[in-house]
C-alpha cells in the first residue's frame, strides 16, 4: 500500500507530489479529526462543477455503468 498526502478543499484532491499510474486505481481517503468541517449546501456550486465539467464528452450515468461493469 503506498500513502500519499496532499490537501482536499472544495471537491479537489491536490497531491504535495505527483503520482503516476498506469490504469485505474482504488483508493481510500482518510480526513484527519481535526481538519473535518461541517459541509454545508452553501459549500456546492452547480456553476462551479458546470465549469470544471465544460470539456468533458460523456454523461456522469455512462460513466458509473462502464466503470461497475468493469469492476464485475
């Protein structure tokens, strides 16, 4: 098992190094205690994910069924 660190804020994982792999990886993300806020709805914002999602050329649903499919 190989530990990585990095910062999460508003929906983004940022690595302190990079990182690469070959093909997709399981993970697990573990918060420390102290760093753990309260998520509020405010926290959202469906112009900013519009924004990160402008360039991608598949649909969210297509996406969950290849990957479950592949997981089979």
């Amino acid at each position: 098992m190989k530990t990585l660190t990095g910062t999460y804020y508003k929906g983004r994982l940022k690595l302190d190094k990079p990182f690469k792999v070959e093909k997709p990886i399981k993970v697990i993300l573990s918060f420390d205690e102290e760093e753990i806020s309260e998520l509020k709805l405010a926290d959202f914002s469906f112009m900013e994910t519009q924004e990160l999602l402008k360039d991608c050329n598949t649909s969210f649903s297509d996406e969950i069924i290849e990957e479950r499919r592949k997981a089979v």
